[in-house]
C-alpha cells in the first residue's frame, strides 16, 4: 500500500500496467525482428539524431533479441529495473537511429518507460 494523498493507495494497478506494456512492448519489437536489418542497421536509410552510429545488421539483431528479452522480463517482473533500463536506452537508440519510422508509440513508449522507471512498479 502506498500512500496517495491522504488515503492509501494499492501498488497493483501499476504492477499490471507495467507487465501490460511490458508485453506491448514485446509484440511491437517482435514485429521490427524480420525487418531490423532494413530499419536499424548501416544497410538501412536513415535520418535520425543517430544514424551514423549505426550498427552493423548482425549486431542489429543481437540488439533486437536483447530488447525482446528485457521487454519480457519487464512484463514478467524480473528484474524489473534493470529490465526498464535496458529497454529505455535500447528504444532510446533505436528511435535516434531511425526517425523516418518514427510513430507516436515510439515517443509515446519512452515516456511511459521513464515513469516507469521512476515509479515502484516493481514491487510484484
């Protein structure tokens, strides 16, 4: 129980939003997975904040498997901070590589993942 203003409030309803975008984020980065080389990679076209770090396509997908699994550790609760960093600064550097890509959920998923992080999300 947390307190919020003056009543208590449950950590539940954020524990199961967390492990809800957690899986969000999981389908949406195991949809980028046949097109990583395209999206993410020195093969690829970019214009972003980032685009000549880009990285070679085999370390694309090495990245893309590591965000799947910190994205499914995030829904499942383990470790959930370092879950919650490593999807933050992978999505970071994705969205500053390749902004030609670039929809609402992106801006929309590194927002909520810093309030994650900030948040006690990570109590259940």
């Amino acid at each position: 129980m947390r307190t919020f203003f003056f009543e208590k409030e449950s950590i539940f309803p954020l524990c199961y939003f967390r492990a809800g975008f957690g899986l969000l984020l999981f389908t949406e980065t195991l949809m980028w997975f046949p097109h990583g080389r395209e999206l993410f990679s020195n093969d690829g076209f970019h214009l972003g904040f980032w685009s000549q770090l880009a990285p070679s396509p085999l370390v694309v997908e090495v990245l893309i498997v590591v965000l799947l699994l910190s994205s499914l550790a995030l829904a499942f609760g383990f470790y959930t901070r370092s879950a919650l960093a490593i999807t933050l600064l992978l999505r970071s550097y994705f969205y500053g590589i390749d902004l030609i890509n670039e929809k609402s959920i992106g801006s929309i998923a590194l927002v909520i993942l810093v309030i994650l992080l900030f948040s006690p999300c990570h109590k259940r």
